[in-house]
C-alpha cells in the first residue's frame, strides 16, 4: 500500500510539472513579447539611443532565455538588442534601457531603482503594487491573460516619452 501511495504520489509530481512547464512557458513568451513590443511604443533620451539597447532581467532566468532567444537577430534601429542575466542587482548595468524584475525580485526594487538612476531606465515589473513604489510598467494576469497597466508620472520622470497606443492598450494607466 505503501508502494502504491509513492507511486501515485510520483506520478502526479511528474505530471503536474508537465502542465505547469507548459503554462510558464506561455508566460515567458508573452513577457517576452510584451517587453519587445515596449521597445518599439517608448522613446528614450538622445544620450540612450547609442551603442547597443541594453535589457537586464533580474531573477527570472527563464523570461531571459525566451527574451534572448526572441532577440537574437532583432534590432531597435541601428542599437542591438543585448539580453544580460545578471546575478545581483549590483551587477545590474546602471544605462540598461529596460531592467525587467520578476516577481520574486520585488523586494530588491527600490535598490534597483538607485542603481539605473533616475533618467533613461524603463522599469518593469510583475507584482501587484510595484508601480506605487516607483516601477513604470507591471505585468499583470487578469481573466488568464497577461496584461500591462503603467505610471505615467513613472515614465515622464524617467524622461521616457510613450506613444498613444502604450496607454490605449494598457488595462490600467496610473496619472
């Protein structure tokens, strides 16, 4: 009986995990789209459109494999696109263009926000909350979609011009 326990107990392990890999990975490619699409609705500085278009994805390891993967052969004009992992937020490039936060690194945002600074970072999250604490994009699921709501106050002080179809698509824009 005891056997029998164990096997079942193994059985809905494996089984589940396949299930869920298959959600995330859903998850990781509309992440994946969404940042990209960003890229194309946001305007940065004049100082930020040389050199190469920076992402950082800070714990989300496999939003970054996706994000590198959909990124490889993909440019934003003349710039790029460099896709980093890094392990820490000191290790966060302070003039990325995009720093993405995975959920369970929102704890670590107000030392993200200090290290990219004020100007020229679009900072984005998925955690309920992060745009009062100073994210400009958060990712959220409402209805089994993904969807995105923004700060506008966030982006103007980051001095990041947006265009209309950013704030007509967003399922909540903060004033």
């Amino acid at each position: 009986m005891a056997r029998l326990f164990v096997k079942i107990v193994l059985l809905t392990a494996v089984c589940s995990s396949f299930f869920l890999s298959d959600a995330y990975g859903q998850e990781e490619k509309y992440i994946s789209l969404y940042i990209y699409n960003f890229t194309k609705h946001i305007e940065w500085p004049d100082e930020y459109k040389g050199g190469n278009f920076i992402i950082d994805v800070l714990g989300h390891k496999s939003v970054y494999d996706k994000l590198s993967s959909v990124l490889n052969t993909k440019s934003r004009g003349k710039q790029q696109f460099v896709v980093n992992h890094p392990a820490s937020v000191e290790k966060v490039h302070p003039d990325c263009h995009i720093l993405f936060l995975g959920h369970w690194r929102s704890g670590k945002l107000q030392k993200a926000l200090d290290r990219v600074g004020p100007t020229g970072t679009l900072v984005v999250t998925e955690k309920q909350g992060m745009l009062q604490k100073g994210a400009d994009i958060n990712l959220v699921i409402r209805n089994k979609k993904i969807m995105y709501e923004f700060n506008k106050t966030n982006l103007k002080k980051r001095e990041l011009s947006f265009s209309t179809d950013l704030s007509s698509l967003a399922q909540r824009v903060v004033e």
